[in-house]
C-alpha cells in the first residue's frame, strides 16, 4: 500500500522536495483577482531552477510567474516577498480582461520548519493560514490552525503596524474517492483521478496488476478483504466499483448502502445487471430508496451523450459525473453560508 500525498496540497510536498533537493524555490500565490482571470484567489505553484509544480492558469500570465520566480532564484541573496500586478489583457494580451495580483515568495532551507508544520496539519485534516509579511524584514512566514475554514483562498490584509500581509488559508482535500478495481477501466479511472484535486483509494486483491507508477494524490492498496475500506472511509466518499467479479460487486455495494453517508456509489455495468443488483438487493432486506441512489450504468452524467465503451471515454464521463456532483454540493454550501 502506498500512503504518500494524503494531504492533497499541490504544492506543499513539492516545496520541501524543492528545499530538499535545491535548498530554495518560489511560491507563487494568486493574492487577489479583479474581473476575469484563470484561476481563483489561493491557486499556488512551485517553480524551482528546474521544473514547476502546480499551475495558476498557464497561459503568459505562468510564463511571467515563471520567469520572475527564477530571476530571483538567480539572486545572491533572497529578495522579500513581493507582489506583482498583471493586467491580463494590458500587460499580456490574454482575452481573460481582468487583473491578476501575484505574491511571489523565495522559501529556502531554513523556511523547512513552517513548510513541516504545514504539512503536519494537513496530515491531520486541519485548515491552516500561511501568513507572508509582503516586503520589509524580520519573520516572512507564520502558519497557523484554522480549524473553522470550509474553503481555500488568499487575501490581502494590513497588519496593526501597516505591513501588507498575504494571508494564505489552505484547506485539506475532503474530495474522497474509493476505487475499487485494477481492470481496464479501474486503470484508466485511476489516470484521470489523478489529475483532480482528490484523494484516492485504488483497492483490488491483486497485488500484481497494478502499475509500477501512479499520480501523487492515488494510494494503492492490496487486499483481501476490500469490504473493509468502506467501513472507515471518510463521510461523503465517493464509490466507484469496477470490479472484475460480480459477486465481489455485490458484497461491495452491500457493504456501502449498509453504511449510506457516501456522497456517489457508482457501478459499473449495463442496466440489465443494474436489475439483477436490484432484484438481489431488495430481497436482502435493502430498502428501494436506498437502492435507488445506485449509480449503474455509470458514466452517463446530465448533458452528456457519452456512447463510447472505450476504457479512457468511461473514465472521463465517471470523472465529470462525479464532479459534477461535487460542484453542486460546494454550490450549495456557499448558498448557505450567503444566506446565514
């Protein structure tokens, strides 16, 4: 099994990789944003002499993020800090139209122990605040708990002694998903997965068919009793079972309407085996509203005409399927909170 990004920060393991391997690298954060612009407010990435982690929309505006951070990599001392306002259509003739401010800062080896603590919180699924001291001298970083944060940003404040301070909130990853099987179609869901913002779970007994290599935020795990990681998912998980046995399907889909606080069950085959589930289902004592949440066939999201049976195709409609629904359910928190 592997267990090695659970936090789901883009840019935090590549930051202490960077320190480890190079001593220093920037981050760049996306401060604030007026009108259009690529990517939202908290958006970061890592750009090291060698290579770049994360993306804050691509396009000039990175080119510029780029070149910036590794100008002042090149430095003989570390500048402080800084900010950089682009208008994106002015400056860099991107059609967005709007303004992007950046907050670039050089993190060396000594900066390792708030990148440490950062991580530590975040292992332990608590929110955090990175607080920059924009310019001028003294302490740059302090990371702080936040624990009551929903939703990751930045913003621009003014501290009691009139320092400009970005102040970063980062929250962990609560996009779960469990993938149960290393098939054809489990392996292709797996690629796809690994380009989200999630934290996966890629279940299956055979130790031997899973690749040598997967995406940062995919821990594999081998097991014999796969049943067992539906009891200790997370709350709101999504499940996805693409299984290579029918009967391995159905112990799980039990096993997951047993417990009922998943946010999407996904099943993968034709809507004649989604009726023999049923049938089994409901005479095992399962309720008809329960095993009416079943997503089977999957892959067939509102609006979207998907027929392809091709393994990449199915993993691209389960992906879009399952965010989908995620933004619906974000979309509704911020109701809420607007509303409170």
């Amino acid at each position: 099994m592997t267990d090695r990004n659970p936090c789901i920060v883009p840019w935090l393991e590549p930051l202490a990789d960077a320190l480890a391997r190079d001593r220093q690298a920037v981050l760049a954060v996306i401060a604030s944003v007026q009108g259009s612009a690529p990517r939202e407010p908290g958006t970061a990435m890592v750009i090291s002499r060698e290579g770049c982690h994360g993306s804050i929309g691509g396009g000039h505006l990175e080119f510029e993020a780029i070149r910036l951070a590794r100008d002042a990599l090149l430095q003989p001392s570390a500048p402080a800090p800084w900010l950089a306002r682009f208008p994106l259509a002015a400056r860099l003739g991107q059609c967005c139209g709007g303004v992007a401010t950046l907050a670039f800062a050089v993190i060396a080896a000594p900066d390792r122990a708030w990148v440490d603590t950062a991580a530590q919180y975040m292992h332990e699924g608590t929110a955090l605040q990175l607080v920059t001291r924009i310019g001028g001298s003294g302490q740059r970083h302090c990371v702080e708990r936040n624990p009551d944060a929903v939703e990751g940003d930045a913003v621009l404040a003014q501290s009691a002694d009139g320092a400009t301070l970005l102040v970063h909130t980062v929250v962990p990853s609560d996009f779960h998903v469990l993938l149960f099987g290393n098939g054809h179609v489990g392996r292709a869901l797996a690629q796809v997965l690994g380009a989200l913002p999630a934290r996966v779970r890629w279940i299956d007994a055979r130790e031997e068919d899973f690749p040598a290599q997967v995406a940062g935020n995919v821990d594999i795990v081998a097991t014999d009793i796969p049943e067992a990681e539906l009891r200790v998912a997370a709350s709101g998980a999504f499940v996805i079972v693409t299984t290579h046995d029918h009967a391995l399907d159905l112990a799980l889909i039990e096993a997951a309407l047993a417990r009922d606080d998943w946010r999407y069950l996904g099943l993968i085959g034709s809507a004649s085996k989604r009726n023999q589930f049923e049938k089994r289902l409901l005479a095992r004592g399962f309720a008809p509203q329960q095993v009416a949440r079943i997503t089977c066939p999957i892959g067939r999201p509102p609006g979207l005409a998907i027929r392809s049976k091709a393994p990449g195709a199915i993993a691209v409609a389960v992906a879009a399927e399952i965010l989908a629904l995620r933004e619906e359910r974000h979309v509704h928190a911020s109701t809420l909170t607007a509303d409170a």
